[in-house]
C-alpha cells in the first residue's frame, strides 16, 4: 500500500548527540539551524524554510519560538493574559487567570480560563475590528457552487446581518444560555448565525448539514434548541439536497418525543430551491428573508463571563451516542485567535481560505472565529472542490488572491490523483501559507502539497488537534523551522504534549506511544454536555493526571511528532471522525440484519474507509438488495458520508469465549493480510475466520 498511510519517523543520524528534548526546557537548543542546513542536501527529507519568508515571520527562528514556549510553559498565567489583554474585556478576570484539575484521583476535573473576565467573541471579531477603523475591510467573500455566483461582505455589513438576527433571535425569546441548532450549509448565513447567537450569549450547535434527520433528532433531544435555523435546499456540485425535508422530518419526531421547537427559521436559497417548492408548516416555519431585514442593525451584546458556553458541537467517540462537546467564551478565544495567527503567519494584508465547513470543529475555529478575531478577510466557499472539475480549488485562489490555505490531506490526495494539469494551468502565485488537518498527512501527498500546489515555496502547517482541543495542538509556526514531510512537529504554545506507555509512564527521546497532554490549555473543551462523568472517563481516566487524547504518536529524535492515528474505536474517513459503534447500531437497526462489526480499512484517498461485517438473520440470503438496503439504513440513522464502503458476509463473527469480537482478526481480514492474522486459538469457533475469508470477494 506504498508510504500513503501511516508516516513514519525520520530520524536524521547526525543530530541524536546535540539533542536533548525540547519539552524538557533544556537551555540548549534541539539543535542547531546552521548544522539542519549542512545536512538539508544530504536528507531530503528535511524541507528548510525559505529565508525571506522566516524574515517576515511573526516567529522567525526556533530560537524565538523555544524563547516564547519556554516562557508559556513556565508562566502560563503571564504569557496567556498577556495576549488576552489584546483583546476587550468589559471587565477584567480575576485574580487567578486559570485553574485546573486534571487529576480524576484528586477530584473532579475541572479547567478554567479568565474566570470572572466579562467578555463577548462576537464583540470582539465585529466591533474591535471596526472600532479599530477596518469596518470597511472584506470579512467575508463568499463562493457559490456555480462558478459566477458570489458576494462578499465587510466587516461593517458583516455586523449588520449579525445584529439583525441577533434581534430576531431575541423576538423570538432566545435568551442567554438558550441553544439554537444551526443546520445550514456553507452559505454567509451559517457564520452569520453563529456570530448573532454568540451576540446573545445563546449556545450554538451547528449541526453539519450532511447529517441526516435521525442524527439531527438525536442532537435536538441532547440539547432542546429553542430554535432551528436552516435552508430550503443547497447544491453541491451538480446534486441539489432539499435539507428543509430532513428538518421536517427531525422537527415531527422530535416533538413525538416531547421536544416541540417553536420556530424553524429557513433562509430560502433560491438558487437551489424555489420557495414555492419547499413544504412549509404554517406556525412553525419563517423565511428568514421575510423577518430578519426588518430588524434593527444595532443590538446590544450580552455580556458573558469567559467561562459561559459559547457553543456546543457533537463528535463520535466509542460508543454509539455522539458527545457535546462543550467550549466556553474567554479561552476559546484567546485560543482560536493565537493560533490562527501563529500557525499561519496571518498579517492583515492576507487572503484566507479553509475548505472545511463549518459543521466541523476546523469550520468553527479556522472559518469563523480565529480568523475574525484576528480581522482576516475569509473566504467561504459553498460548493465542492471538484465542481465543475478539479481545478476549481485553484481558480478560487486566484479569483481572490488567497495566500493561506487550508485543507484536508484527502482533498490533496484526489486532486492530486487527477494530475497536476488542473493545478499548473492556474498561476497560484498569491499562496504563501498551505494548511493540512484532520489526519496525517503521508508523506507523497505532503510532497505533492508542497512541490505542485505550493510550487516548493510555501511552508505546510500540518495542524494536529481535535474538537475537543478547541485549537491547533501541534502544528508547524511557518518559518520558524525546517519541516520534515508527515510530522505535525512541535507543541504550540502552551501545549505539553507527552507520551505514554499502556502503564501511563512517560516516555523520553525517541518513543512512541499513547498522546496526552499535561496540563490545560486556554482552548480545552470543559466537559461533555449533560455527561460531565463521560467527559471524564473517556479523557482523563485512562491515564490520570493527563488528557488523553485517543491518537498514537511517536516522538523522533529530534524531537518532532508524528501522529499514528486513532488507538481507540474511531475511524477517520476523509477526516470525518466517525465511531464503529455508531455504524453498527445504525446497522443493526435494519430488520434482517442479526449483528455487524465494523473496522476501519485504509484507503488511498479517503484515508480510511468504511468495512463492515454483516451477519443477517437467519435465512436470509446475501444478495445485492440486502447490502444496498444495509447501506441505505446507515445513510438515514447516520448521514451519506458514513456509509460503509464494503459490506463483508458473515455466517459468523471472530469472538473469544466470553463473547468479544476480536477486531483485530477483522482488521486484517478486511485488509487481506491474511498471513497476519494471528493466534486464533482463543476464539470461542476458529472455524468462523476461514468462513469469513472465503466470503471475502463475495
Ligand atoms: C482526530 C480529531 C481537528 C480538526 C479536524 C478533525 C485526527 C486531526 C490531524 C493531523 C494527524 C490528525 C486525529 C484526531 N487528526 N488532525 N494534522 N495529523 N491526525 O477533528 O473530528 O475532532 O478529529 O483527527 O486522529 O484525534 P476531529
């Protein structure tokens, strides 16, 4: 399967004697730039910065990023309240800047950042920016699906729209601390309203609009919204999807089952839905092209203590119901906006463009708030990045001059996968910053990222992180040092990261183990919603006193991180984080299907896919209706992009005695390495595995 999947650590010989490992704080350096750059020539897998993009950098040298790490490692009241302070606060946080227990034998976790500070984000991506004389600066320019279509807003327009539905929210009795579901597609109406509710004090739930009604029902029950704001319908290449039927559906079982939402407020995308198409439920139902424009465009914000919710987002972990993940106001904050702008070297003259939606944690921090925070002008694009064809990404960059870009290392690997033509016909020459998020990044993509996108010339911020970090984790400061392609490199700011052997000991120099991370960082999330004992459990639990994180990681020499994926039963599909339970029980769930085991299966574009062991019931046939119908269960219990890719026959599963699936047999039946299975000598039916390979291309 070639170096796509998983990168392995480079170790580069000559530097094992100087180093000495950087979270230690020793006051040696790693390493010395001079020596990296004798060696550059004779291991390329080294990739130098470029001296006049480390020139201009907001960290020009390692030397400057180990003298700030240091200091954030060491005072982290003083390095992170004196980047706060950049930022208004109505009133001032406490004596303590933070507390934390991180120690679940020591008592209830807890983190808290700025507590007592009086604050607002919504003030301070609008009002800060405009009150600093740059209302007239483009905060958003948007994309559509069909090229030709776009718009664009300022900054003073930007705060306009915010504030009128910010006022119509109000109307509508949303008060602080109420929850609004968001289930919108990447229209300017999806930051729009995350910014109104966040003026409000409400809690946004952005739901990812690719979800389906059950999943939406499932949220809506979690978080009783007391509104939802929506669209009639989207288009997405040439598919047209009418998500104003999916919240039909999700709003008609959700009052089934006791929680009735009051107003569904649709914007009518007329470009892909006619009003008069969309089923409309009188009472229920308000365009929000009919109400919000009468509203006033100034309202008041609500103030909030920095450690009020600011929203929640569901992810999957290893059990079947997703986790609301909860983040507060202050630290997220400080967090998204500090990151934002060391990671991608942002100056105010840049054009920013992230290709996530913001459904997803990267949409939240790296579309909205980190970039408006620091007044970028952001580019939002509606459509997909193959439509019409595969250059449609770069026609974008140069249409508005982006020079930081962000994407997925799935993306890279199917454009890349349709040759270099669609890039080398656009000029791309505004780039200055690339981005990679949501899984590692193999090396031969990086390269490729790197050499044809970026024509050799951009550094790549490989950002590792998660929902429930809030903010990049470890992730390269570009320019700051040289990179080696598929290593997320060095800890931001703040950020300890440690490695753990199965007995929680940490491991030093070169290893390779279990990723956690000592002490909180402004942007943690601070529990599960409704579920603060999960919240415990599955993060601190395994290895008290650290926050684990799921991932494996190794640590090489010279101290840069790789990460190995997830250890835990998540699957990452195309960056999409997706739990085997969850497909299971969606699978399950159809009449004739008796059990499923679903693992994860590498694949050279989306990472990993989706397989799926099915026994039905009994006397039920296999056959091609059966998988088509399996398939289709989970599209409706979950959404299209969790549908299994193969669907494997199983008179029976691998179990031991007690009953367990063994996984690790199905992982490697599912990735034909049969050679590899291993000692099947404890399964309760040995006989079950060589059934299961003679169905294998069945
Ligand atoms: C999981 C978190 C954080 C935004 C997108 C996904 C994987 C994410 C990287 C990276 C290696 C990565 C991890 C992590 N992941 N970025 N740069 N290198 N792995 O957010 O849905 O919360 O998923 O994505 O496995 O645990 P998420």
């Amino acid at each position: 399967s070639g170096d796509i999947f998983r990168s392995r650590p480079v170790m580069v010989n000559d530097l094992t004697t100087t180093h000495h490992h950087l979270c230690h704080l020793e006051s040696t350096l790693p390493y010395k730039l001079s020596k990296l750059k004798a060696l550059a020539t004779a291991d390329d897998d080294l990739v130098l910065p470029a001296q006049d993009f480390s020139q201009q950098a907001h960290v020009p040298s390692f030397e400057k990023y180990l003298e700030m790490y240091k200091r954030s490692i060491e005072d982290p009241a003083g390095f992170w309240s004196e980047i706060a302070s950049e930022f208004y606060w109505k009133k001032k946080w406490g004596q303590e800047v933070y507390s934390e227990n991180l120690d679940i034998t020591k008592g209830k976790i807890n983190i808290e950042w700025f507590k007592g500070g009086i604050t607002n984000i919504c003030y301070n991506c609008l009002d800060k920016n405009i009150n600093s004389g740059n209302g007239e600066k483009i905060a958003i320019h948007w994309e559509g699906n069909e090229p030709g279509v776009d718009g664009f807003l300022t900054y003073n327009q930007l705060l306009d729209r915010v504030c009128q539905l910010a006022n119509c929210l109000k109307d509508n009795g949303v008060k602080k601390g109420d929850s609004v579901i968001i289930y919108l597609p990447m229209l300017m109406e999806l930051p729009i309203a995350m910014l109104a509710c966040a003026r409000i004090g409400a809690v946004h739930s952005v739901v990812f609009a690719g979800f389906s009604a059950e999943s939406l029902v499932q949220r809506i029950m979690d978080c009783k919204p007391k509104i939802v704001i929506t669209c009639n319908a989207v288009r997405r290449g040439k598919k047209v999807i009418n998500l104003k039927d999916i919240v039909d559906a999700a709003l008609a079982e959700s009052s089934q089952n006791g929680i009735s939402v009051g107003l569904c407020l649709t914007y009518a995308n007329e470009s892909a839905m006619k009003k008069e198409a969309t089923k409309w439920q009188k009472g229920r139902d308000v365009w929000w092209q009919d109400v919000v424009s009468e509203y006033s465009t100034k309202c008041d914000v609500e103030w909030v203590d920095a450690e009020d919710p600011l929203f929640l987002l569901y992810t999957s972990g290893s059990t079947g119901k997703p986790k609301g993940v909860l983040h507060t106001t202050g630290g997220y904050m400080i967090y998204t906006a500090t990151t934002f702008k060391y990671a991608f070297d942002h100056k105010p003259s840049d054009i920013y463009w992230c290709t996530a939606d913001c459904g997803w944690i990267t949409g939240h921090s790296y579309v909205a708030y980190g970039p408006l925070l620091n007044g970028a002008t952001v580019v939002v694009y509606e459509g997909a990045p193959n439509y019409p064809d595969p250059g449609r990404c770069w026609d974008i960059v140069d249409k508005y001059k982006v020079t930081l870009f962000y994407t997925a290392p799935t993306l890279v690997r199917s454009l890349m996968r349709d040759g270099n033509e669609y890039v080398t016909r656009y000029s791309r020459k505004s780039l200055r910053v690339l981005g990679s998020v949501g899984e590692p990044i193999n090396p031969s993509a990086w390269r490729w990222f790197f050499n044809v996108v970026g024509d050799s010339r951009c550094p790549i911020s490989d950002t590792w992180w998660q929902t429930e970090t809030g903010g990049f984790m470890i992730t390269p400061l570009p320019g700051a040092w040289p990179q080696k392609p598929g290593s997320a490199t060095f800890p931001f700011f703040g950020v300890q990261p440690v490695i753990v052997d199965e007995k929680g000991k940490e491991l030093e120099g070169e290893c390779s183990g279990y990723l956690c991370i000592k002490s909180s960082w402004p942007g943690a999330f601070r529990t599960l919603y409704g579920d603060h004992e999960r919240y415990e459990t599955t993060y601190f639990s395994a290895f008290p006193g650290y926050y684990f994180s799921g991932d494996g990681c190794s640590r090489d020499n010279d101290g840069y991180h790789w990460l190995t994926g997830r250890v835990d039963d998540v699957i990452n599909v195309s960056g999409h984080r997706i739990g085997t339970a969850e497909v299971e029980s969606a699978l399950v769930l159809h009449p004739q299907c008796a059990e499923a085991a679903v693992v994860g299966v590498e694949h050279e574009v989306k990472g990993q896919c989706i397989y799926a062991f099915v026994t039905p019931n009994e006397g039920v046939a296999y056959s091609e209706d059966l998988r088509k119908s399996l398939v289709v269960s989970v599209r409706t219990h979950i959404g299209a992009f969790a549908a299994p890719d193969k669907i494997h026959w199983a008179p029976g599963l691998p179990k031991t005695r007690s009953g367990k699936i063994m996984r690790r047999i199905l992982r490697k039946i599912a990735s034909r390495q049969l050679d590899e299975l291993g000692d099947t000598s404890t399964l309760a039916d040995p006989n079950v595995v060589d059934q299961l390979i003679a169905l294998a291309d069945k």
